[in-house]
C-alpha cells in the first residue's frame, strides 16, 4: 500500500500501551506506512518520535474533572483536527478514549470523507449509551473489539465489526508463573486509584480483622500499583491497627499474587479479567460518591458490574455493590472459599471457562491485520 499514513489517538495509560503494540504489529503488516498521531510515552517510543504525547495531561477521570479542563481539551482538539486535515491520512485509528474520540470521528467524517476511521477497543457503549451504536455506524468504517458479545451489537446496527481478542491474554501469558496456590494466604485487591484505594482499602481490612477471629492462620496480601499508592494503603493499615504481619503490602507484583492466593476480594475494572484468567476466586468490590452512582444507575442498563459476569451472562463471582460492599458480605464471601472446597473450586472452573471467551494470544496483529484489510478496499 503506497503513500499509506495512519493517524492514531489514545488518550489514556492503558491506551498508550495497546497502542503501541498496534503500531509495532502496524509496522510488519503494512511498512511503508507514515505513522502519527497523539498518544503517550509508549506509543511515541514504537513511532519514532512520530506520536506526540499527551497522556499525563489527558487522562482525566469523571465528568467535573473533564469540564475543569474543558477550554484545554478544547484547544487540543482543534490543534489535532488541524493537523489531521493537513495531513489527510488514510486511516484514523481512534483506541478506546470515547468521549473526545467520538466527537473526533464526527468532524474527521464531515471534514475529510474519504480517510477511513477505524475504531479499536470499542468504547462501552452497549452498557451506558446504546443510543449511540448507530450514530457510531454511520460515522465509522469497522470497529475492533475486544469482547466476543461486542460484535453482534454493532453489526446489527450496520458496522462492520471485527472481534480480535483482548489485549491481557497476552500480557498475563507472559506474566504466567509455575506456583501452587498458599491456602493461607488471601489476596486483597483496592484497585489502582487513590480514590478508589481511600473508598475500598479500610473495609478490606476490616474484612481480615473479621476472618483473622475466625481463621487465625490466615494472611493478607495486598499490592499497590505504584510506590506512591503503597505509601497511603501503609497509613490505612497502621490506622486499622491489626495484629502485627497479618496484613503486607507489596508493590507491582498483582499477577504473581493472583496466581498464588488461595482467594481474594477485588475492586471492579480490569484486575477482575485478570483474576480470570489466572483462575484466583475472588469476590468483587465497587463503591463510588453516590450523586454520582444514582447517575450511572440510570445511565447503564447492564444486569452486572463485573466484567466476568457480564462476560459470561450470569453471575460467576458474588458482587457486592455501594451499601453491600461492607465488611461483612465479605468476610462471609472469602469464608466460603476457605470452608467449602467444592464451592471454591466450582468458582474457579467457571473463571477460567469465562476467561477464554477473551481469546488466543496475538490480538495487536489480528487487529493490524483487520486495518490493512479495511484499506485494501
């Protein structure tokens, strides 16, 4: 393909990181072509220098924060709709960053009609806004998803739509480690924001309070996605004031406790997935501000929270929401995993029989395969 560019925008951490496993996959698939664009560090790096880096800046959470930086996030835009006209790519690939990507789509498709827009990492439309499925098929040429139920919602609404598996089967595969499960150890996972480690962490550890009179042979694990974090989790623990070594703190090394523990309790999002696949039962936390819960109670229509139950279309892990995520529902949900074998191990079967609907191995290149088929046409 000659005189092919690709123009790519992600506008968080983790799509920073798929991204620039996309543009590596771009680079064997189609050679020649001219990659840009506006991404993070990761994504600059596997460019060349070619993707500018916006990520620390851009990826904000929740809607007041979005509208404190609206006259910044407003200036991007224009900036990177400028430079997009001037270059008139072949293709914009938009990864995931829905909010500022769909509104990128609509002025790419009324300002340059023929540059093909291809979507990766459908935003989570189908649960908050299915509303927008068909403004969506009208204004993008395919999507690239990564759950399997994804692709028929968007194709009845017209868009050609492409499953290619989800990005963590292959970071987890490579994270695989040859251990036995500890029966006495018990992972806790907070989460990786300090919001979400300062709503969840303390009941967590109230939780073990509550096991540890039961089961007194019993540790806890919990890890902290950054030093930083592992500092404020410390000062909750030292608050909680529990026996001496019945809690530890680690850093960076959630995969090799998921496949070491003999159970855990864990806040919604990605590690949910994660613990999947490595077959960790596990019960699910989710707690946010409340104005802000009862807005999304009326926004999402989905029956669960977990991305496993969802996945699976039942539930597999208990959840336990706002009010019930309170240390009582789950000290009795880690108490029937350590009491009741049969129980646990029908939980694990069925984590890990969900987790392989997310897919082989290889899903950048099937995803770079798919972009070079959309402009061979």
């Amino acid at each position: 393909m000659k005189n092919t560019s690709i123009y790519l925008i992600a506008g968080e951490v983790s799509g920073d990181t798929h991204g620039a496993e996309l543009i590596h996959a771009l680079k064997d698939t189609i050679p020649n072509a001219q990659i840009l664009g506006t991404g993070g560090p990761e994504m600059q790096k596997a460019s060349d220098g070619k993707i500018r880096d916006w990520v620390e800046d851009a990826a904000v959470m929740g809607i007041w924060e979005v509208l404190k930086q609206y006259s910044w996030f407003k200036k991007q835009f224009d900036l990177m709709l400028k430079e997009i006209i001037a270059t008139a790519p072949t293709a914009l690939v938009l990864i995931d960053y829905p909010g500022f990507n769909l509104r990128m789509a609509k002025a790419v498709r009324d300002a340059l009609p023929q540059t093909k827009i291809i979507y990766y990492i459908s935003p989570q439309v189908w649960a908050w806004n299915k509303g927008r499925i068909p403004k969506m098929a009208n204004l993008l040429d395919q999507m690239i998803c990564i759950f399997p139920f994804e692709k028929e919602i968007f194709e009845s609404a017209g868009l050609p739509t492409e499953f290619v598996g989800h990005p963590i089967v292959d970071e987890l595969r490579e994270k695989s480690i040859s251990t036995e499960r500890d029966p006495k150890l018990v992972g806790l996972f907070p989460g990786s924001r300090e919001r979400e480690v300062a709503r969840l962490f303390p009941v967590m550890l109230e939780a073990a309070r509550r096991l540890n009179s039961e089961h007194p042979s019993i540790r806890f694990q919990a890890p902290a996605a950054s030093p930083k974090l592992a500092q404020s989790m410390q000062s909750y623990l030292d608050k909680a004031k529990l026996p001496d070594g019945l809690v530890s703190i680690s850093t960076g090394d959630s995969h090799s406790l998921m496949q070491k523990a003999a159970c855990g309790v864990i806040a919604s999002g990605t590690a949910t997935l994660e613990a999947a696949y490595y077959g960790l039962p596990y019960c699910l936390m989710y707690r946010i501000a409340w104005p802000t819960y009862f807005i999304g109670k009326m926004l999402v229509k989905v029956d669960y929270i977990g991305l496993v139950n969802i996945l699976a279309g039942k539930q597999v892990v208990e959840e336990f929401v706002q009010g019930d995520a309170d240390p009582c529902h789950i000290q009795h949900a880690l108490d029937k995993f350590l009491a009741d074998p049969d129980y646990t191990h029908k939980v694990q079967s069925e984590l890990l029989a969900t987790a392989e609907k997310l897919g082989t191995p290889g899903c950048h290149q099937r995803a770079a395969d798919c972009i070079a088929k959309v402009l061979a046409q």
